[in-house]
C-alpha cells in the first residue's frame, strides 16, 4: 500500500470514528474536529483531541468506538495514556 492509500484510510476511519462520536461532542469539539480533518491534520492532533474530549467531559463511547481509538493509536504510533 502506497502513502496516499494509507493516508486515504486513516482519513475515512478518522472521519467515520468522528461522525460516530460526534452527538457526543460539543459543538466546538466537532467544528475543530471537521477542521483538523479537512487541513490533513490526522496525526496526534485529530486522534488525541476526541480522546481527551470524551476523558474530560466524561463522556462513555461504544466499546466498538473505543476499540477503534485505540486501533488508530497504535496505526499512527500514539501513546493515549
């Protein structure tokens, strides 16, 4: 798989995980969230900020969406702990 495929997947799960999660999230939470993922910012930045929303605003995710953070934490090397 080429960089541009592997980037072309990491945006779709990270877009699909977002839309998931996104009745959850405030409103500010979602529009930076469509921001970061509009601008390619999917590293740390896209991952950790609805990691850290849902830790701080105790907010209780589908054990299939907190399957899929931690899947895209270890594809894109991120320590979430």
């Amino acid at each position: 798989m080429n960089r541009e495929e592997e980037w072309c997947q990491l945006e779709e799960a990270l877009t699909n995980l977002v839309d998931s999660i996104s009745s959850q999230l405030s409103l500010r939470d979602r529009k930076l969230l469509a921001e970061f993922l509009e601008n390619r910012e999917f590293g740390v930045v896209a991952l950790e900020w609805p990691h850290s929303s849902i830790i701080e605003n105790d907010l209780r995710p589908a054990s299939s969406q907190h399957l899929e953070i931690q899947r895209l934490a270890k594809t894109m090397g991120i320590d979430l702990s």
